[in-house]
C-alpha cells in the first residue's frame, strides 16, 4: 500500500514573539512558508505541513505562494490552558480552517472547551510533548486526564529526549477507550523544528495517495512516528539558529520589527550579550536535565498508580 510522509510539526516566521526577552521583539522562528516547503520537500516528505503558534498565516501564505498545492496540510499548534493547576497545553490542528481558528480564540482558557469545538468540528488533532510543560502543578494523574479528550499523542518531538517520546508512545499503545467511545490513541510525530536545519528530520507516515487519505488514515490510528529524537544540542542548535536570524533582521536582512531606535537598542543589546552566549547552550542542558527527572517521575508515579487515571492496563516498562 502506497504511504506518505509529513512533519507534522513545523514552525515559519509566522510563529511571531518569542516569549523569552519580550522587549527585543524577537520571533520564535525566522523560516519563510515557501523556504520550509522547498526544505520539507527536499528531505522527502510527499505533505508540507505548517504549524504556527496561534495563527494559519504560515500555510495561507504558503498556499497564495504555490496557487492551492494539494500537498499543503493548514495547520496550528493551539496553546491553551488545562483549569487544574494552571498548567500550558499545546495541540497540533490538522486541517485547519479559518472560521475554526476564530471559533478557539475564546476558548483557549481551557483545554477542555477547545477539545470539544475540534471534536465537534471533526478535525484531527493531537496532544503535542506530552511533559513538556507539566513540573507537577497538578497530581500527575489528574493532568494526564487529557488522553481522554485527544484522539492522538504526538509520540516523537524532534526536540523532546528519546526517553520522553518512547514513555508516550508506550503510554498510548496502552491506553484504553474511554466512555467516549474511541477506539484506540493515535500517534503523530514531527521535528519541532524553528529553523530549517531540522525539517523532515522527524516525521509521520500513513497510508494514502493523497492528502485526504493521509488525515483519515491519522485518525484511524495508522500513523506511524519515525525520524530523530533531541537532545540539549538540539534545542540549543534551534536557539542559535533563531538568534543568528534575529541579529540578520536587525542588520536589514529579514522581517521589519524593529523601528530604527528601538534597532539600534538591540542590536546593542546584541552586542554586549556576546560575551554571554553560552548561555542557551546552559540553559538547554538544565533544560533537559529537568526533562529527564520528569519522565523518570512520570514512569516511577505510573507504576504505582492504579491504572484507570491512564486508562492502560497494567504497569508501563518504560527505559529512563
């Protein structure tokens, strides 16, 4: 049977502030929509796939760019909010629409809300790194609620630790319908990537010819995760790849953000931050180091648990 394969989690210059030193007005991504595309091609994916934080102008761009590609996938990465304990949650959309996309901005509150409008929309969409953002601001089976309210776990994050991918792909060959009525957790994968050096490189493969077929065989659970894990290197390649961009845009090479005194500013900052630039690197490294406790945690607190807060059956055997 014929397979195509997508990252399914890709971000462009559309992904717009960077939450980190929000008065640099640095975006969180720098790659054109048709850069991507030429990227995503070249390493083999049949589907381009765009994923923007909070926005479709990413893939309507791209799509005004190649006059309606068939091989174009309208993407997102919802950020919202899970109620019990503050706790942030990003889902990747897939076939995403315009008027949808205005149908979640209230919602996004709570997780809960924006899983029920996809559902009722009959869209398919997944629980994007399942730890990424949890450091136990709620019980950990409380949080873990969500595999009830998604169709799909992204089981392979090109920036999350192979031990953090392999615990959620176990997690989701476990698991076991709700009263909901699924019949089983589907998998998805992508890079993650915010430059172009690690597009394709993590991806999803799934039966079809087309890419109608591809999304129906993704919700019937046929999608299979394949590609490269990460490591601290990864998301420090990302963060430096991003900054490098960034000090371009200042410099006149890239997007105008920047009036020209608040340019000057930064491209100061810029300067006397360079004795400094170690520190993505460090900070990547803790990074990771508190990812890997907290899927240590994770599979320790699994074990002891009755498992119906999972809804699997019996203890996970998971490789820290």
């Amino acid at each position: 049977m014929t397979c195509l394969r997508a990252d399914l989690h890709v971000h462009t210059c559309h992904s717009r502030q960077s939450g980190d030193l929000t008065f640099l007005r640095s975006r969180d991504c720098y790659s054109r929509p048709e850069e991507v595309y030429r990227v995503a091609k070249s390493r083999g994916m049949d589907l381009v796939v765009i994923t923007d934080h909070d926005t479709l102008d990413g893939a309507l761009e791209l799509l005004d760019h190649l006059s309606g590609a068939e091989d174009v996938i309208v993407g997102e990465e919802v950020s919202c909010r899970l109620p019990d304990g503050d706790v942030k949650v990003h889902l990747g959309v897939y076939g995403m629409t315009e008027a949808l996309h205005r149908d979640l901005r209230p919602l996004r509150r709570n997780v809960f809300d924006v899983t029920a409008r996809l559902r009722e929309a009959g869209v398919f969409f997944a629980l994007n790194h399942l730890l990424h953002f949890y450091r136990g601001q709620t019980r950990l089976e409380s949080y873990l609620r969500l595999l009830h309210e998604v169709p799909a776990v992204e089981a392979r994050n090109g920036t999350m630790l192979r031990s953090h991918n392999l615990l959620v792909e176990e997690m989701a060959a476990r698991w076991k319908p709700s009263s909901s009525g699924a019949s089983r957790l589907a998998v998805v994968a992508g890079s993650d990537a915010h430059t172009l050096r690690r597009i394709g490189l993590t991806w999803t493969e799934a039966p079809g010819r087309s890419r109608d077929e591809f999304l129906a065989s993704l919700k019937g659970g046929l999608g299979r995760p394949g590609g490269r894990h990460g490591a601290a290197t990864t998301v420090a390649g990302d963060a430096y790849g991003v900054i490098g961009r960034y000090i371009a845009s200042l410099a006149g090479f890239g997007p105008r953000d920047h009036g020209r005194w608040h340019r000057a500013g930064c491209l100061a900052f810029a300067a006397a931050s360079l004795p400094f630039q170690f520190l993505p690197l460090a900070i990547a490294v803790a990074g990771k180091a508190r990812e890997t406790r907290q899927v240590s945690r994770a599979r320790v607190t699994a074990e002891r648990l009755e498992f119906g807060a999972f809804g699997v059956s019996r203890p996970l055997e998971i490789d820290a």
